[in-house]
C-alpha cells in the first residue's frame, strides 16, 4: 500500500515554488462518506467523455473482513454531475469488494477499457493480488459486472503485487510492473492479454525480469505505453549509478528488448514513473522535483535528462500528469502553507509546473492550492490527477472534507 502520511515528512512549504495564482478556483466536488458508501480514495480519478468519474477508494462498501480493518474492504464508485449547475454530485458504488476472491482494498486508480469497460487490480483475492474488470450495464440503472482477469500468485509464478495503475494497450492488452518477482526477484513488467473469445482466460506474460546488474530494480510506478507500441517506465533504485533508471521496452522480431535510457544520479534518484509529453518526451517524478527526458535526435544516440524543478521531498508515488498547454501538474500530501488539518508540516498542495516561453527558458513551479481540511475542503492529496482539455484539474484527497473520508476536487484556472 502506497499512502503517504504526512507524519511522515518534516517541512512546512515547497521551496522555490511561486505564490498561489489568484484567478484559480477550487471546489469539493463531493465529500466522501462512511461505509458501506465510498470511504477514502487512495487513488487519483479517471473521467470519461461524457463526463462522469470512476475511481475507486481503500475503505467503503457493504463488506466488512479480517484484513480490511474498521472501514470495510474498499469499492469502485462513480460521481456524477448534477443535472443543473449549482447541484450535488451523485455517488454510485458500482462494486463493493469482498476481502476474498474479488481482492480487498484498492490504492490503485483505474483505466478505461472498449465500451467504457474498468479495468484495475486490488490486494489479495485469490493470491497476491487481482486484476478486475468491470463491465457496464446493458440497459441504464442495471448492475455492473465484476469479472477477475487475473490473480498474481507470486515468485516464481509471476511477480506478485502490482505497482502503480494499469496501462491499456490499443489492442486491449493491459500492462504494468511488479516491484518483485521474476527470474531474478527482482521486479517484473508484464502484460495480460485478453482473450480470443469472451469467457476464456486471460493470458499472463513476463515480458521482462530486472536482473539488478546495471538494468535497475524494483520498478515502483506503473508504465506508460509510447509509439509503436513501445513502454516505458521507472525503476526506483540499480542502474549504472545505483539510484534508478529510465527504461524502454520495444518489441523487436518477436522479442521483447530492454533498454536503459537514463541511469540517475543521486540528485535525481529513485524515480517514480512517468507521463508522455510530445514526441517521445518523457517527464518523471522523484521525491525530490520533476526532470526531463529527451530522446536522440539520431538514431542509437543517447537519451538527455534534465532537472526541471528541485524542491522538498513531496511525494513516493506517482500523482503527475500533463495538460493541454505542455503545464505539469501534481500534487504533495503535505507541505503548504496551511496546519489547519491538524498536521503541523501541511495540509497538502495542488501544483503546476509552466513551461517556458521560449525555447531553453526556466520551468515556473507556481501552488495553484493549499489544502486545509476545513470548511469542506479535503487534505492529504496522494494519487493521480486529470487535466481536461479546458485546463480543469481533477483529483482527491485521502482525508478531509465535510465527512473527514476524504474528497473529488475539481480546480478551474
């Protein structure tokens, strides 16, 4: 399980980043609530093109177990709008998990497959962890279907517990890392891939097992998927310098290939995933700022990395993403100008990272928020954001807001 807690860090503000931008507006969308509603989103949340948000929480649901603690085993919900501007938001448990074979409390977000089929993984079910579809109703109002693609059943098998969120593939394949397993033991990335024919099992595939000799270890983040069908992704420490990588993987005469593109230094290390920027530009998070990674301009050239902030610890897991304009955004579970939660180094921080105007110019890292935990406003930011095209930014918060079981945010700029 990937939640920050904020006991755990030990500053008050985010050096070198600028003041809050005035014009921006942020709204609590909808207050999470104690089971068997949804109950604290660990992970960020996706939205689909008429608008609505899946997502899914740690607690919550109708069903209690041995190892899910006071709050129950955890759900999939979706929000939706209100019917005229100025309503409330409407939550929907769509899947209540079970603490058996369907896993139990999900830290990771989700993607969306064909049709608007979920796809995610949660702890345990019926080994390390499970892999679930969620298939929408046939006619509005009816139940969706929850289907186990997959259950990791660890080394030697596979690789055990997933990290990060699934990538979806164009042909429905989904991909992801293991932070152990394989060979070696010493992490994996993977794919599922979907059968010929509906009802028919999945197929599991190690498509790569770090060796911990000079190729990195322990990949900590999920995988994004590139041109041509090429993943790329982080491992959190080894390399040639010890303290991470960026690798690719490329499929080639039927063989999968992997690459080291960037072996960090201990100014950037342990590295924790990426997003995809315009031709083939790679941007990652480390716990310390956010770099650049720029592929050759010949072929069999090298990769160029690039710090482009450098500020206080902030964050283990991944919460970046991009938007529209180039902008970078993510979030901190602590830090910021606010104690007002209780917490006495911050509530947590919305952040944007602004390219620059012209070529070769400085990035500007600019707070868009500082979450306070009060007045219904959420705190503790800790998964993954979605930028839409209009510039809006969506996320949640672990705790606070009017129920204290954590929030959807939306900010407008």
């Amino acid at each position: 399980m990937k939640r920050i807690l904020c006991a755990a860090l030990a500053l008050s503000a985010l050096p070198g980043l600028q003041s809050l931008r005035a014009q921006g507006t942020m709204e609590t969308l909808y207050s999470f609530v104690a089971p068997p509603g949804a109950t604290y989103p660990a992970a960020g949340p996706i939205i689909s093109q008429d608008q609505v948000i899946y997502g899914t929480t740690f607690g919550g649901g109708t069903v209690s177990g041995s190892d899910c603690g006071f709050f129950n085993c955890g759900t999939v919900y979706q929000l939706t709008r209100p019917a005229s501007p100025g309503g409330s938001w409407t939550e929907t448990t769509l899947y209540s998990f079970d603490n058996g074979g369907g896993g139990h409390q999900p830290d990771a977000g989700l993607v969306f497959g064909s049709g608007g089929t979920l796809y995610g993984w949660a702890q345990g079910g019926s080994g390390y962890a499970t892999v679930f579809e969620l298939t929408p109703p046939v006619s509005p109002g009816g139940a969706w279907t929850h289907t186990v693609v997959y259950n990791f059943q660890g080394p030697p098998i596979d690789g055990g517990n997933p990290e990060g969120n699934l990538a979806m593939g164009e042909d429905g394949s989904l991909y992801g890392t293991t932070r152990l397993g394989g060979t070696y033991n010493e992490g994996t990335v993977f794919e599922l891939t979907p059968p010929a024919s509906p009802g028919s099992a999945w197929t599991q595939t190690i498509l790569y097992s770090f060796r911990g000799d000079g190729d990195g270890i322990n990949p900590d983040a999920g995988v994004v998927i590139g041109a041509n069908g090429a993943i790329y992704g982080t491992t959190f420490s080894g390399g040639a310098l010890g303290y991470g990588t960026v690798f690719g993987l490329q499929l080639i005469s039927g063989a999968w290939e992997e690459k080291v593109l960037v072996s960090v230094g201990y100014e950037m290390s342990n590295p924790v995933g990426l997003v995809l920027g315009k031709n083939g530009v790679l941007f990652g998070q480390w716990p310390n700022g956010i770099f650049k990674a720029t592929p050759p301009t010949a072929a069999g050239g090298a990769w160029t990395v690039q710090s482009l902030y450098e500020g206080a610890p902030y964050t283990y897991q991944q919460s970046m993403t991009i938007g529209p304009t180039g902008a970078l955004y993510w979030t901190t579970p602590a830090f910021g100008t606010s104690t007002a939660c209780g917490v006495s180094n911050g509530c947590g921080t919305l952040n944007e990272l602004v390219p620059p105007t012209s070529p070769g110019g400085s990035w500007t890292p600019v707070v868009l928020h500082n979450f306070t935990g009060q007045h219904g406003d959420g705190y503790q930011p800790n998964g993954g954001l979605v930028v839409t095209s209009t510039g809006a930014v969506y996320g949640t918060t672990y705790y606070g807001g009017d129920n204290f079981f954590g929030t959807a945010f939306r900010y407008t700029p």
